[in-house]
C-alpha cells in the first residue's frame, strides 16, 4: 500500500482546494517582546508551507500557535470553516480534538522511553481514538512500514537511533489522522545519514497529498518539496510565495541577506 492509499488523502492539485489553515493580524509578545507582529498568511488544503529565518525570528511560536501550544495575543487562526482563536479569545473548546487535526512533530522526539516503537505509535489511537487494540495494532504497523521501520516495531527508543525515532514520531502523528501536520524543525537534532532519511519520508507526505507546515534550516529541501515559503525576520513575514521566488530569486534585502549567509562556508 502506497502512503497516499494509506492516508487516503484526496489529489492535493484538484479544483476543490481551499485553504487549510488561515492566519490573519496575529500577534504575540513574551514580557513586552513582540514575537509575532500582525502576521498574515494561508496553508492550502494538500499544500507544503515552508517557514525559514533566522533563530529567534518567531517561527517556532508562529507554528506553535496554529494549534494554540502558544496562546496568542489577538488575531485570527482559522481552520477549514472553525475558528481556532479569534480576536483575543480561544474559539475552539476542545483541546484534545484540536491536537488530533492539528498534528505536530517536534524537534524533539518525546517517545515514552518504556514502550516500544509499536506500542508509541498504538497508544494515541487507543486514547484518543478509543480504537480497539485489533485496530491500533494494523493501523500502526502499516504506519511504521510507510516510515520504513516495521523491522524495528519492538524496539524501545533507547535502541533507536535519533532518525529512528524521529519516524516513530512522525507515525504516531499521522496515527490521529490529522488534517494538517506541523513540523518543528525535526532534523535539528539529527546527524546527515538520519536527516536523509526522516526528509524522504516527509517527502513521501508531500507527494501523498499532506497538509505540512514546516519549520526548517533546510533551504535546499524547502526549495525541493514547498509549494510555498514564508520567511519570518523579527516577528514579521517579511516575503512569501513559491519557492522559486522566496529562494531563487527574492525581492526583499533581508530576505537576500538571510539567504547570503546561509550560503556562506
């Protein structure tokens, strides 16, 4: 079974694309330190967003809003027709449900250290999905499969290497069928073997029709899978569009300058 059969996404090109996920006017500050300043922009239904920029920038917390780990200051988060926070209140009530749609994978893996790979990725479905174990079970196997780990289901996460379970991770996500799925720079921590290959499977999502958001250092890989690149500089988006644009050839200075050093040995 292919990953698009798997996840049974539909075409992400067809005429009924919409927007996924819409941003308007956000804005969030830590301690009187704008973070977020009245930030605009969508992610279309079946799309890949990239967000780039430097650290402290505000990607992290802009992603991290979207499924309202960050609560922000004002502004509107929608998703599909459901506002998720509008004006300066949270609109959606139920937390868990969000955090099913809203998938997110983090730089850091947070498997259970006690529970295998298999047992990491059944235990969502089990609790947040009331699956039966005869469910969760199929379902997990095939998504470690898809993740090119089914040989090392039993395996515990200390015997994993940090790509390893970087997948485990990223199948535990895609357990809760999510509607949209956040990556927060998921190769920071990884050596260039394990970034390889946690980069082909979220590639493999992409051509599978996923809804992703990604936060990334990767430039060259942004250029390769986004349909779109938004690059953030002091709590502002300063550009975004096709990569093409955004990488190749950018209108902005700070979006030149950015990508200059990046470029540089």
């Amino acid at each position: 079974m292919t990953m698009h059969e798997f996840l049974g996404i539909g075409t992400p090109n067809a005429s009924t694309v919409t927007e996924l996920v819409t941003i308007r006017d956000l804005t969030k500050s830590f301690d009187g330190r704008v973070v977020l300043n009245h930030v605009d922009f969508d992610v279309p239904n079946g799309s890949t967003v990239s967000i780039i920029g430097r650290s402290g920038g505000g990607k992290t917390t802009l992603m991290r809003c979207i499924n309202l780990l960050e609560i922000p200051d004002s502004g509107l988060i929608r998703l599909e027709e459901q506002d998720i926070f509008s004006g300066t209140r949270i609109a959606w009530k139920n937390m868990a449900r969000l955090r099913q749609l809203v998938g997110m994978v983090f730089q850091r893996f947070y498997l259970f250290p006690h529970l295998t790979a298999l047992e990491n990725v059944m235990l969502a479905q089990l609790k947040a999905l009331k699956s039966t174990e005869e469910e969760a079970l199929e379902t997990s196997l095939e998504l470690l499969t898809q993740v090119g780990l089914r040989h090392r289901a039993l395996a515990f996460p200390e015997q994993m290497s940090g790509g390893e379970q970087q997948r485990v991770a990223i199948a535990r996500a895609l357990a809760l069928k999510p509607k949209v799925l956040l990556f927060d720079e998921p190769t920071s921590a990884l050596d260039p073997e394990s970034t390889r290959d946690v980069l082909r499977v979220m590639r493999k999502l992409g051509d599978a029709g996923m809804t992703m958001v990604i936060v990334t250092h990767e430039v060259p890989f942004a250029r390769e899978v986004s349909d779109n690149v938004v690059f953030i500089d002091g709590g502002r988006i300063i550009e975004q569009g096709p990569p093409a644009q955004v990488i190749d050839a950018p209108e902005q200075e700070r979006t030149k300058a950015f990508l200059r050093a990046f470029d540089t040995p």
